[in-house]
C-alpha cells in the first residue's frame, strides 16, 4: 500500500511543528521499519505576521492566508490536510472549504482519547482564543459530549502570555512551569478529571509529573492521528 501524503500546515510556531515533524516520522518508522519515514509536505508560515493578526483580530485575514497554504499542500499532492496548532483551528472550516481534501481535526483524537479513559469534566489550556472562544470548546462540547471548563480569568492570561512570550520561542522557564502546575491544580479542585494541553507548545513546558490527573497532549495525538490517517487502507 502506497501511504497518504500529510499536508501539513506549520510555522505556528516552529516550535511545535517541529514537534509534529519529529513524532509523524518516529512513528512511521516505529510501524513500517528499516529506513522507512513519513511522506509529508509542510508550508510553514512566518509566525509574526500570523501572531500579528490573531491579536489585532484580523480573522478574514488569516483565513486568507490559511486558506491559500492549504491550496498550495494540495496542488503539491498533499491527500489530507493537518492544521499544527490549536488556536488555528477556528479556520478549520474555511481551510476546508478551500480544498478538496479531508482536514484532520484536531480535537477529535484528542476527544476519542480522553473517552476511551472514561473521563467526561476536562480543564482546557491553551492561547485566549482557544480558552475563551467557541470553536475548539463548542466542538469538544457538541461533537463528543465533553464538559469542558477552563481557568479563571488571571489564570488564562498567565498561560497565554507565557505561550507568546516564552513558548513559541523555546524558552522553557522553572518559574513558567510552577505557575502551570498552579493553574492546572485550581482546575483540578473545579472538578477536572484530565487535562488538554490545547496549545501545541504548552507540552514543551509541562508533563504528565506536573499534573495530579491525566494530561492530553494535542500535539502528540494529533501527529499520531496523522500516521493512522496516512498508513490506514483505502
């Protein structure tokens, strides 16, 4: 069987799509074996412009942009499309639209995980816009009957801001890591059973020993999806 190629949408940061990279092809050589690796495309996107225009609002914008890499996956050969980061995932939608090809969304491998674990309250991290809007919460809610719940309004700032200052750059910092543990123990006592780490790069920071719950690493699930997706019969 010849595998799919993955279309993978990064730059969002690096960091993270780093991450994919790196997982997509130590699982693709873990069930194939020898020298075999993934057969994957990647259009990485410069992370200031996008950082940018999520923070001024310019949704149409990014749609555009969006919209556009996912078109240029596809006249490559791309056979899916996969969107590295969470917080992009409110294009989802006008990604697919876009293209003739199936999107890989990201928080259904994250939901059949945490449902396969018998959990039904989860805490969510992630940027404002994951937090706060509807997009990724209202999928996890509707699609698969989770009851999702997040941080306190100072909690959700501190882990945004620690993901655009800090994260996105590499900067792992002790101090970073603590606030998490803090922040993730408050939803713990909130009545979480698990926890998404719902920012592709909030797994550089913290693991399963800074939690007294399960953690779900979107990053992880999402790229071993990928490897299901590319190597699965037609």
């Amino acid at each position: 069987m010849q595998p799919r190629t993955i279309g993978l949408i990064g730059g969002m940061s690096w960091e993270s799509s780093a991450e994919y990279y790196r997982i997509i092809n130590q699982e693709t050589n873990r069930r194939l074996g020898g020298v075999h690796s993934a057969q994957c495309l990647m259009y990485s996107f410069d992370f200031e412009d996008i950082k940018r225009l999520q923070h001024d609002g310019e949704w149409d914008r990014l749609a555009e942009a969006m919209e556009e890499a996912a078109l240029r996956l596809e006249r490559g050969g791309a056979d899916f499309i996969v969107i590295c980061t969470n917080t992009m995932h409110r294009l989802a939608d006008a990604v697919s639209s876009a293209v003739g090809l199936p999107l890989l969304h990201i928080a259904d491998p994250t939901a059949a995980k945490i449902k396969a674990a018998g959990l039904e309250r989860i805490g969510l991290l992630g940027t404002a816009f994951t937090m706060e809007q509807d997009f990724y919460k209202g999928r996890l809610q509707q699609h698969h009957g989770l009851d999702v719940i997040v941080p306190e309004e100072d909690d959700r700032r501190i882990v945004h801001e620690i993901i655009y200052k800090e994260l996105v750059l590499g900067t792992v910092r002790p101090e970073s890591r603590q606030a998490y543990r803090e922040i993730i123990a408050r939803l713990i006592e909130h009545g979480a059973q698990g926890i998404i780490l719902g920012c592709t790069e909030i797994m550089l920071l913290v693991s399963d020993a800074d939690s007294a719950v399960p953690l779900f690493d979107t990053t992880t699930l999402h790229a071993l999806a990928a490897v299901d997706r590319a190597l699965q019969a037609e």
